[in-house]
C-alpha cells in the first residue's frame, strides 16, 4: 500500500511505525473472512481492510468525522485478523496508535468521556474497584437488569500453598481478576505447587496496563507497565525464572511491554527481559511433567473458549487443551473458536450492543456439543459468557487443582 503520511504523523516514532504497518497491506481482503464484526455488520468500514483504509485517510490528514471513530470503537482488537493476514500486517498495533492520534484532535460526546474516565480511573484501581464489586453483589437483587448481570458472584480465594520451592514463577494479581475471581491464581498456585514450582506475586505491581493503553491513554498505560517492571524486577534479580500469566488479556499486554517501552532509556531493557520472560500459564505447564496433575474431581465434558487474546495475540492456540486432555479432561467439540465473545475488556461497556450478538454467537458455538461446563483462560472472557451461559463458567486452571 502506497501512503503520504503527513508530516504531523511521520515526524513521530508511532506516525512512522504506523505508516510501515500500512504499507504491508495488500487490501486482500481475506481478513474479513475472519472478522467478527464484519460478520455481524456486513459493512466494509466494519473490517479489517475498511478500517485501514480509513487509518490511511485520517493520517494522511483527511478529515476525520465521528462516523470513521465510530467504526474504529466498533473494532474489538481481537486481532483475528492478524491470525489470518498472509502478509502480516500487524493490525492491532495500528488501530491503537491511530485511535490515541484521533481521541487527541476529535471531541468526543460528555457522556462518551465520562464513561471512559470511569473504566479507566475505577477498573484499574484495586482500592476503588474491589469495594465497589463487593457493594455491587451485596444489593445484586435492587439493581437494574442490565446492571444486574454484569455483577458476578462473589468468590473467595482458597488457601495459597505454604511450602517454598527453588523453583520460583511470578505471577500478576490485576485488578479485575483479583477481585472478581481471586481463586484463579490460588489455584494456579497450588497446581504449580504440586509441580515443585512456587508461585508468587507482587503487592506492588498492578493493572498491566491494557485498559489505559486500548483506551488511547497511552501515557498512563505506559506508566502502569514501568510500576509493573520496578515491581518484578527484585523477583527477576533473585532468580524468578517466568513471568506466568493466568489472565491472557494481561499476558498480550505483557508480552508486548519490550516493544512500547523501546524508545525509554530507563527502562527498554528491563522491559524486553520481562515481555522475554512472560509465558501463558498453559504454555508453561506445557513444558513440565504433569504426570501429578489429575482433576480433583471429575469435571464432565469441557467446552474450552480459547480467548482471542491468547489464540491471535500470544499465539498460544491449542496449548491450553493441550495440557488439559494431557490431565485426562474430556473436551467437547465447539464451533468458530476464532470469533470473540464480545467482552473484549471495556467493550462489553462501550458497545453492548454489538457485544450482546457476539455472546450469543459465542455461547451457541460452545454449547452445541452439549457440555456439562465452559472453561477459558482469560478473567474478561469468564466474567462475559458468565453472564447469559447456562452452566458453570470457570478459568480452566481450577479443573486441575487438587484442592
């Protein structure tokens, strides 16, 4: 693809990574095939290719109008596409620099700020969001239907092993997994226990900084990993040998940290040795002896949802039911694993419309085989389908924990 950036664009470090990721683009089109909301909309400006296209004008310095950002908030950045481009055009990369350029010069509506103001000041902050979930299922039954939903039951964690092991694997608490669903990583940690392996997180570290960045707040995305780095680093200095992430949508973000933090001096280096370091938790329980791991009980016939963020952004597809049928789980058959399921971090907020049809689409190609439950890798994923799934809904890591 030919493009004449303005120079407002390419005189910046993204403006010219931005225009690279352009000039890939062969306008193909085999993208939409694997578009979910090209799927829904049939409208070219809703894939993909479309939404390049209107990338390319805007930073070519066309008027940008609120119909090109409506189209670009309607993208999930499940980067299905990614999976499916032969040319490789890195396209999430692209619509979260060119989506941070338009939020900078086009106003958005009051009601539109102030929302996204709430998810980012609210979500990220353990201290306001915890206490806010806890008031939220206290009086479930008063809320509005709509409201209603989106509050999952509360969970408490069960005992972290006590035993200490040399092997040592630092694992990230967030902010929405810690509070929503706190047993994901004591599990993790006890699974990991029977392996030899201690698990441990930082109190320091927090949000991993997706939420900010995917909401073109990128300073304070990028200020989120830095407290996350200086966070691990004394676990990094004492030997820890893996990052492992038991919530894919943060160990995307993670994994990408080298990559955004390149151009930082105080902290390029430290951050591409953790982003070198971080591993899926699936991948790697891959890689060690599960001969201990058996379900604790049996779970039934598994339907596993492979996150998006964990197929097409850590390219990890596969590897968790790997591991599980490895531990003797029964997996059902499902249909379309490529598509998402609308939760997408802030986007089951920002466009529940959209998102609604996804889960729906998404549960009925997880429950045409019948199973007795849904597993997924991904705290956002867990908490979506959740909320309209006719059976349990649970990370995949407490199927295999002995506790």
């Amino acid at each position: 693809m030919q493009t004449n950036l303005v120079q407002k664009f390419s005189n910046t470090a993204e403006g010219q990574e931005a225009e690279s990721i352009l000039r890939a683009c062969v306008h193909c089109g085999f993208c939409t095939a694997t578009c979910p909301t090209y799927q829904e909309l049939n409208d070219e400006r809703d894939g993909p290719r479309g939404r390049i296209y209107l990338m390319k004008q805007f930073l070519e310095g066309y008027d940008v109008t609120e119909k090109t950002q409506t189209h670009l908030d309607r993208c999930l950045t499940c980067r299905s596409c990614e999976t499916t481009c032969p040319s490789g055009v890195q396209y999430g990369r692209l619509v979260d620099i060119t989506r941070g350029f338009i939020d900078e010069r086009l106003e958005r509506s009051r009601r539109e700020k102030v929302i996204r103001w709430a998810l980012r000041r609210i979500v990220p902050n353990r201290t306001l969001f915890a206490p806010l979930l806890r008031l939220g299922q206290l009086f479930q039954p008063a809320l509005p239907d709509t409201l209603k939903a989106k509050v999952p039951p509360r969970q408490t964690a069960k005992p972290w092993p006590t035993a200490k092991h040399d092997r040592v694997v630092v694992a990230l608490a967030g902010c929405v997994q810690s509070a929503a669903t706190p047993n994901t990583n004591a599990a993790a940690a006890r699974v990991l226990d029977k392996l030899g392996v201690s698990l441990v997180e930082a109190s320091e570290a927090g949000c991993c900084g997706a939420l900010n960045y995917h909401l073109s707040a990128h300073e304070d995305g990028l200020d989120d990993m830095r407290r996350n780095i200086d966070a691990w680093w004394p676990l990094v200095e004492n030997g820890a040998e893996a990052i492992v992430m038991t919530a894919s949508g943060c160990g995307a973000m993670v994994q990408d940290y080298g990559h955004l933090l390149r151009h930082d001096p105080a902290y390029a280096e430290k951050a591409e040795t953790i982003s070198s370091m971080t591993r899926d938790l699936g991948a790697f329980l891959l890689q060690e002896d599960l001969g201990p791991l058996k379900p604790a009980k049996d779970p039934g016939k598994v339907a596993f949802h492979c996150p998006c963020t964990l197929q097409h952004a850590m390219k990890q597809n596969g590897v968790v039911e790997q591991v599980m049928r490895k531990a003797g789980i029964t997996l059902a058959e499902t249909r379309d694993r490529h598509l998402c399921c609308g939760s997408a971090g802030t986007y089951s907020i920002l466009q529940p419309e959209l998102s609604q049809r996804l889960l729906k689409n998404k549960l009925q190609a997880l429950t045409v085989d019948q199973p007795d439950r849904i597993a997924t890798a991904n705290v956002g994923c867990q908490l979506h389908l959740g909320t309209k799934a006719d059976r349990p809904v649970q990370h995949w890591i407490e199927l295999l924990d002995p506790v």
